[in-house]
C-alpha cells in the first residue's frame, strides 16, 4: 500500500512538472508586433484578484503600439497576470519601469513570460532606440525567422541563426529594404 501510494505522490509530481510553463524566445519585434498593447510604464502596486489572478497598478508613460488609443500615457491601467510562474504568471518590482507587452482579454490588458516584458535599465541602446523611433512599430510586415539547430532555409523575412540569435535579438531589427517587397537586418552587424 505504501508503495502504492509513493507511485501516485511521484506521478502527481511528474505531472505538476511538466505543466512548467514553457515559451520560445523570439525576437522582440516579434514580441511587439504580435501584442495587442506595448507600453512603458512604471509599477505602483500589486494586487490578487484570486488565488490564481493578481494585478499591477502601472503608470503608462509611453504608448508605442498605438499612441491614440489607450492605455494612454499618464493614465494609470491594470494589467493582469497569473500568479504563478508555472502558469506564466510575470513578476514585476514595484517603483521599477518596465517595457510591457502582452494581449488584451476582454477590456483587460494582460501580460505573462512569453512574452516581451523587460525592465528599461535592461534594453539596449539599440533596443531603446527602436522603440522610440518606431523601428519596430513601422516594420510588423517584416517577418523574422528563428532558426534552429542553425538549419535556415531562405525565404521571405530575416533570418536569425540560434547560435547568433542573442546579438539579433539586441542589435537589430528586421526592416523594409529599398526593394519594396523584401526586408533585411539593420543595422547587419551580428
């Protein structure tokens, strides 16, 4: 019986584990792109909703999806996020500025690990730039191919071998070339 029982205890365990929540880093403009919202903002509080819910009260202080919809900047939104990091709950430090990006449920504007949520003091200069002058914003019709095991095939959009992907991912973003129906990498330094 007891052994029994210690074969349930190590399945159930096993099961937990293996709902870890689980995402593919891609790159930021993709992260931007596919985003309902995409802010900056800074913490002011933390809230559960639920056992399984909770809510941060943030300041927007740049809108760069849409600056003419909301959440517009000053006005103080929630945004909602599990609370557990296995469900892919993010965490965010109060009185700290963060990039935000994420879908809207309902009227709600949500946020989890997979996807592009990072403290400012943490973007690259190329990253800050990108979003301030719209880089990314103005090129969503270019396609980023991640690719693994470094096995890419051409076609259409940038390609970004995993090996270098790190460099890509803070160094550049995939833009409309001066051929109208092509894009490439700027700056093409990785």
């Amino acid at each position: 019986m007891k052994s029994a029982v210690l074969i349930v205890c190590v399945l159930i365990s096993v099961s937990i584990i293996s709902e870890a929540c689980k995402c593919f880093v891609r790159h930021p403009q993709n992260d931007f792109c596919q985003a309902d919202y995409v802010i900056k903002a800074e913490v002011l509080g933390e809230k559960n909703v639920t056992s399984f819910e909770k809510r941060y009260k943030v300041k927007v202080l740049e809108n760069y999806k849409s600056g003419y919809t909301s959440p517009f900047k000053y006005s103080q939104v929630w945004i909602y996020t599990t609370t557990s990091s296995a469900a892919c709950g993010v965490q965010l430090d109060i009185g700290k500025t963060y990039v935000i990006t994420g879908p809207k449920r309902d009227t709600k504007l949500t946020a989890n690990t997979c996807s592009w949520n990072v403290e400012v003091s943490a973007l690259t200069s190329f990253q800050r730039n990108a979003l301030r002058k719209g880089y990314y914003r103005k090129n969503c019709e270019c396609k980023i191919r991640e690719c693994p095991h470094n096995r890419c095939e051409q076609g259409d959009g940038c390609l970004a071998p995993y090996d270098n992907s790190f460099c890509f991912h803070q160094n550049a973003a995939c833009k409309q070339s001066a051929y109208p129906t092509s894009c490439e990498w700027t700056p093409n330094t990785c």
